[in-house]
C-alpha cells in the first residue's frame, strides 16, 4: 500500500486531523487528544510527541497515546527511556521528524531487553 491509497476515503478525516493539530499548537493540554486523532487516521495502536533538549539527550517533554496503558505502564516507559530502542534511535534525528517504522520493525522492538522486561504485559 503506498500514501496515496492509504489516504482515500480518508481525506476529510486527515484534513480534520490538520485543524486540530493547527488549533492545538499553543494549547499543549489538547496535545494528547490531537495525537490520539492522529493515531486513529493512522491506524496506529500507540504514538508520542517527543521535544528532546538540545543541550541534554534526555527526554524534555513527551505527549504519549496507548489506550492500553495504565498510569503504571507511561511511569515504567518514562523511568526506562535511555534503553527504549526508539528514543535510541530518535535521538540520532534530532531536530527532525521521524517515524521509528521506517528504521525499526516490530520484531526489532519486541525482541529488545526494554521491550520484554517493561512493556511486554501491555501488549
């Protein structure tokens, strides 16, 4: 499947998707709803808005979406981020925009420690 065919039958939904994103820039509360909506175009089970800090390579602020997570299960991902292998590699586009599924398949990820020591009961 490729962009273009992805997209059909969705168009009014993406373009919804982009007025919220637009009206939400400067209301950081309403972020998880527009990311949830993102995931939902997307037909994505989980996504983060992740702002790294440029002098630091922890994390600065995160916007997760997991309907399958509990309160537990976002503490134990924001306690283990520097083994997570999508900060890894998110951390070498900083600055950037990324998708971890062009660089890491899912296999990758539920093969890594981080994965089956922390995330693995949630999925």
């Amino acid at each position: 499947m490729n962009e273009r065919s992805f997209i059909l039958g969705k168009e009014q939904e993406f373009v919804n998707t982009i007025a919220a994103i637009y009206d939400t820039i400067g209301d950081v509360d309403q972020w998880n709803r527009v990311l949830e909506r993102m995931c939902r175009l997307l037909e994505a089970r989980s996504g983060d808005l992740i702002h790294w800090n440029s002098h630091n390579p922890r994390v600065n602020r995160e916007i997760h979406y997991n309907p399958t997570w509990d309160t537990e299960g976002h503490e134990i991902h924001m306690a283990n981020l520097d083994e997570d292998p999508r900060m890894i590699l998110a951390n070498r586009y900083l600055g950037k925009p990324m998708s971890c599924r062009l660089h890491l398949t899912d296999e990758e990820y539920r093969s890594s420690v981080y994965y089956q020591n922390h995330l693995k009961r949630w999925d």
